[in-house]
C-alpha cells in the first residue's frame, strides 16, 4: 500500500470523527430533530471496507451510516444539511441522519428498521448479477440484525445463487442495550456465515489497514465469480446507542462496565492507533496530523454553515418523491 493511501486513510476516519463529534455537540443543544447514531470507535470499518470498493460498487446502510457514506465519497455538504433537515440534503431534508445516502457514490439507501439493508444488497447484487454489470454490493449490518430471520435467509439465497454480496458485521458487542452474550450462542459471528457455506472471516474492527485487506480479497473474490464473502469487524461503539436519548442516559451506568469502556477508548481508538503506527514508521509527522485535523474541521465547520443557512422544505414538497406514478 502506498504512502498516500494510508494517509488517506487516517484523514477520513479523522473526518468522520470530527462530523459526529461536532454534530453531537448540535444534537444535545437540541439543534437537531430526529435521532443521531454515531459510529464514534468504529470508524475503521467504514474507511477499510469503502476504500476496497470501486466507486460503482453499492453500498447500503443502517441506522448509523454517517461513516459508511463520507468513507465512499459522498458530498459532506449535503449530509449535514439531511442531518438538519434542509432542503438541500441528500433526501431533501426528508430522511434526516438515519437515511443518509449519497447515490452518486454508490448508495442504494440506509434504512432505521434492523437487518432491511441486507436483502436490499442482495437485490441491487443479484440485478448486477443478472445484466452482467461486473459491480458488487456491500450490506452494513450490526450484530443486532444477525439473529433476525432476514440475515439467515439472505445469506441462504445468497450462497445458492452465488450473489456478488459482501456482508459486512459491525460487531459492537451490543444492540442498544442489550448485551451479545445474552443472545447468542457464540460471540465469534463469523460463524454465522458457515452453515451457509459463504467464505466467512473475522478481522480486528480497530485495525482500519486489517479490515481493508480482508475486503479487497473478499471484493476480489466475488468479482472472480465466487460468491457471497461474510466478514465479521470486531469493534465497539464509543457512545452511547444514540446522542441524547434519555435511555441512553440511563443506560450510561447500566448495561456496560465503565471499565471495559475506558479500555476500548484509551486502548482501542483506531484514529490513536493508525496515528502511532503512521507515526512510528516515520510516514507522518505529528504537527501534519494536526493539520489533517484543522483542515477537516475547517471543511465541517463550512458545511455545517452550508446546512444552517439551507431552508427547510416547503410545505408544498411534502408528498413529493413519495408516490411513483
Ligand atoms: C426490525 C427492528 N427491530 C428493532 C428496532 C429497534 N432498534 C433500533 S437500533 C437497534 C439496535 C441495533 O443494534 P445493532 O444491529 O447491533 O447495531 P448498532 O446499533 O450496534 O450499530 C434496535 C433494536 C428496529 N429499528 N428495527
């Protein structure tokens, strides 16, 4: 991997930390209306899953997709402005943070309801399947979508039709507050996959350069004609499930140690880590990583400025897009 490449890399997790950061702090001034889900922690698997992607690839998320987006290209400008409700947003302020999408990139969409993003992917794959388009789809999930009916049926269909799906498993290690231990077998998901005999691999979630050569072999794979590739990241959520909600305030103190959160957070930061290790090797310096920082919040600070001077829809587009005719 080149060195531009992997400086790429630290300055996109640093941009998505820096959006979520920011629009968190707009979130609990009550500036935003609507749920906000940060991927604060994870950012790593967004960057090394979307930079193995080609721009023609799909992806499709879920809830939390800040960072599955600004990892594939989409327009940072816009995002917020959906995030805010403007009119200028990717969905025309209609979906807010949790439908974020950016079709020029490649988004098919994300969605709130848990799990629906993996039979979407498993469609766009199969319509590429069927007109010979040569592209790929890419379903973001967390673990809270494994134990649906859905995931098991997708990666069934999937593995017998030989779709040019690649499941990406967020596992967090919870679904809001509810704990994987408790409702699963194993904790090791990729397991998951095997009954399905779909090619299914554990990376370290933290590790953004891991997770970005276990995708390119997997997208290589599926591009080769051989199936679905279910990859499992092993990550946690820095935040709570969502910005502000008063059971995620109450859940602050209940369902996870405050041992274990300080460990993830001084320990496994995958920013903290991709920093030192660039550092270390000598392919950056640490007064250009603080430039990567300024430079990127300057960028959000403009396009929170973009949003905020947006108008709101017009009452008069509150049906439109809804209804094809
Ligand atoms: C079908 C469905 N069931 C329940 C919910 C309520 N819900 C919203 S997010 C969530 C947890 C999802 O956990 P996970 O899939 O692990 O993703 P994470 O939030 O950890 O990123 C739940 C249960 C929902 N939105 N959709």
């Amino acid at each position: 991997m080149e060195t531009f490449e992997k400086i790429h890399f630290l300055r996109r997790m640093i941009q998505i930390r820096i959006f979520e950061e920011k629009l968190t702090e707009y979130k609990l001034n009550r500036k935003i209306n609507g749920p906000l889900h940060c991927c604060i922690g994870q950012e790593a698997v967004s960057v090394g899953v979307c930079s193995a992607l080609s721009d023609n690839d799909y992806i499709v998320g879920n809830h939390r997709s800040h960072g599955y987006m600004i990892a594939k290209g989409a327009n940072i400008n816009l995002l917020i402005a959906e995030i805010f409700g403007k009119n200028t947003g990717t969905n025309g302020g209609k979906g807010g943070s949790m439908h974020v999408n950016d079709t020029s990139v490649g988004g098919l969409g994300s969605s709130a309801i848990v799990g629906s993003g993996i039979p979407i992917a498993c469609g766009a794959a199969f319509a590429s399947m069927y007109k010979d388009k040569g592209n790929i789809a890419c379903a973001f999930f967390g673990d809270g979508a494994v134990n649906e009916g859905v995931f098991s049926e997708c990666l069934n269909l999937a593995s017998i039709w030989k779709l040019p799906v690649l499941f990406i498993l967020e596992n967090n290690g919870f679904a809001v507050t509810t704990a994987l231990d408790d409702v699963s077998f194993t904790s090791e998901l990729y397991h998951r996959g095997e009954p399905y005999g779909i090619k299914s691999v554990q990376v370290d979630g933290q590790d953004v350069e891991e997770v970005y050569n276990a995708t390119k072999d997997a997208v290589t794979s599926i591009k080769h004609g051989n199936g679905a590739v279910f990859i499992e990241a092993k990550t946690y959520r820095f935040h709570e499930h969502q910005e502000g909600a008063a059971y995620a305030r109450m859940a602050d103190v209940g369902y996870r140690n405050k041992q274990e959160l300080a460990y993830w957070i001084d320990q496994k930061d995958p920013i903290k880590l991709y920093k030192d290790k660039l550092i270390d090797k000598g392919l950056i310096t640490n007064s250009e990583v603080e430039s990567i920082y300024s430079e990127e919040g300057i960028k959000i600070d403009k396009a929170i400025e973009f949003a905020n001077e947006s108008p709101f829809p017009d009452n008069s587009e509150a049906y439109q897009n809804i209804f094809i005719k």
